[in-house]
C-alpha cells in the first residue's frame, strides 16, 4: 500500500485526504493552517513539520494550493519540495499558469523527479464524492503509475498530452466557461426576480431548456436559493484562473472582448469585499450594483 502525501488541506484537499484515509492509505500531510491540520489529524492524517519531510516518506505527493505564490513556496522554498531526487512523484492539483507548470517541470527534470501538473475540475462536492475530473499533463508513463491513486479520487481521469502544461490549458478554458456561465446567471436571476419571476419555478422550467448548465444548477441550488455563499470555489479563485486565461489569450494576440468585460467584473466584486465568498456571490453583487444604478449613484 503506498504512503501518500498531501500539501494544502483545504476545501480540496481535505475531502480527497479523508476518501484517501478510508481506503486504508496511510497519508501524511502539511497545511499551515491549524484547524485544518486539527482536523486532519482527527482524520487520523500525520502532519509533519516541513513540507520536505513528505518527499523522504511518500510514494506520492499530491498539492492543493490557493495561489501561484504559495506554489513556488512549497516547491522551491525554504524546506521545500523540489530540490532533490527521492523517488517521490509529486502531483499538483492547483490551478496554476501554464509559464509555472514550465518552470516546475524544468526544476524537476533538472533533479530527475517525476513531476504531473494535474488540475482537476468538479468542486468540493467532487472532490467529496469522488467524481472530481483530473486534467493530467506530463509524462504518460508517470500517469499510468498514479493512475489507480487518481482512480480514487475522480471519475474521470483524462491524460490530456506529454505537454506539461496541456491540462491546465483545458482547465481554464473550463473556469472560463464557469466565469461566463457564473456572470450570465447572475444576471439572468436578478431580472427574473426584478419581474416577479418565483426562482425555483425559473430552474424547474429553464432546466428542461437550453438556458439549463451545470452551473446554474450548482450556484443556485446550493447558493443562491438558500442565500448562503460559504465557498465551495471563491470568487478569488475564479479571478486568478480568469487571469490566467486572459494571460494566455493575450499570449496568442487573441481579442476576446466578453472575457475581458469578466476580467473587469470579476475584478470589481473583489474589490467590493466579494474574494472570499462563493462564485455564485456574484448574484448579490449584481443585486448590489442595481440598487446603487436605481439610486441614480452609478
Ligand atoms: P483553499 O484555500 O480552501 O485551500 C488551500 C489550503 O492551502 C488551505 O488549507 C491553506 O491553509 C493551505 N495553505 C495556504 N498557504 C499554505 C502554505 N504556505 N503551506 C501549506 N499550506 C498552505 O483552496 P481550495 O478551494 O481547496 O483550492 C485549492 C486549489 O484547487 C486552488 O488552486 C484552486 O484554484 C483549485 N480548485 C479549487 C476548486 C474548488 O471548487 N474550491 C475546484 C477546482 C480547483
């Protein structure tokens, strides 16, 4: 049985320690978070002190992390993770730019550690339930290895191409697409209800019509509908992965005009106090704004 470890146990990572734990891997672990690390020895998880501890006990080491910064702590850092070969394959599951899943990869190569950039799409209740998508780039020898572990943890599990940075390519198109789909439902709930439209009848009927979307289901039903915005994925997430598919259309001389209008409204709701809130938070920042707008202070 491998010895598994996990570096960033939060709303991700968490559920895929625990699914990890109950399968009987032993899974050791590091957060600098104190409750979550409570809870994850309660899980019956083995924190260690330093995070390179984890590359001399683990077969396989999976990271979950918030941001880019906090990526290249962890790797490249002071006791961090890629600086010498240990045998352990290192596994990241945040979503970062495509420019750092090249600058692991080269420090990886140089120490001759197997290295997979491998968003994974599906959310808490994914990572839950174990329905997460896994977007692997990299190796496909090294895929093949760890697959049976990511078999545990999603239901779909695609090697999207050697290119290191293939899957993090299709992950944010994908959370373009959720920026899109999370501003149109927004906007669409709010005229509903500004015409006296009752919402849960909106859902019944536009889900058996093409306005229906996975997002619409999962931001009203679980967000909008019970006016609780306790993430789930937060609007400053969503904004670091909209600018990074903004980056990488600039990259192309691409001109996507709705997808920099997003990059603006996003950016604004988190400058309003929205960041840490769930994405579907964005409804009572439209609500917000349109009040603002009527009070003629727009
Ligand atoms: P989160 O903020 O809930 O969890 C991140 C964890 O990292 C926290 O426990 C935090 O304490 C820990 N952390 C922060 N700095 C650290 C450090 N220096 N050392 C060790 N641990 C540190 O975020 P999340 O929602 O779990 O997202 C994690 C990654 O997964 C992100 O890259 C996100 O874009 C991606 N993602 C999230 C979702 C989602 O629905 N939440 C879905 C798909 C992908």
């Amino acid at each position: 049985m491998k010895h598994i470890g996990f570096i960033g146990l939060g709303n991700m990572g968490m559920p895929m320690v625990e699914n990890l734990l109950n399968d009987g891997f032993e899974v050791s672990g590091f957060d600098i978070d104190e409750t979550s690390l409570k809870k994850f020895v309660s899980l019956g998880g083995k924190p260690v002190s330093f995070p390179n501890l984890l590359t001399l006990q683990c077969d396989v080491l999976f990271t979950s992390l918030p941001s880019e910064k906090v990526v290249e702590k962890i790797y490249f850092g002071e006791g961090g993770i890629l600086n010498k070969h240990t045998g352990t394959v290192l596994i990241d599951t945040s979503t970062v730019s495509p420019d750092l899943n090249h600058k692991l990869k080269n420090t990886a190569d140089k120490f001759n550690v197997k290295y997979l950039a491998s968003p994974v799409s599906g959310g808490v209740i994914g990572s839950k339930n174990r329905t997460l998508t896994f977007m692997v780039g990299g190796p496909k020898e090294v895929f093949d290895e760890v697959s049976p572990i990511l078999e545990r943890l999603g239901k779909n599990i695609f090697h999207v191409g050697e290119r290191i940075d293939s899957g993090t390519t299709v992950k944010l198109i994908n959370n373009l697409l959720i920026g899109f789909y999370t501003a149109g439902v927004a906007e669409a709930l709010h005229i509903a209800n500004k015409q006296n439209i009752d919402l849960d009848s909106l859902f019944d009927m536009l889900n058996v019509s093409y306005g229906q979307s996975r997002i619409y289901d999962r931001n009203y039903n679980n967000y909008i509908a019970k006016s609780d915005y306790e993430a789930g994925f937060t609007l400053n997430l969503l904004l670091k992965d909209l600018n990074f598919a903004i980056d990488l259309a600039n990259k192309h001389q691409l001109a996507l005009p709705i997808s920099e209008e997003l990059l603006e409204l996003y950016g604004k709701a988190v400058d309003d106090g929205y960041g840490n809130k769930d994405m579907a938070a964005l409804y009572e920042r439209v609500k917000d704004q349109s009040s603002i707008k009527s009070e003629g202070l727009l």
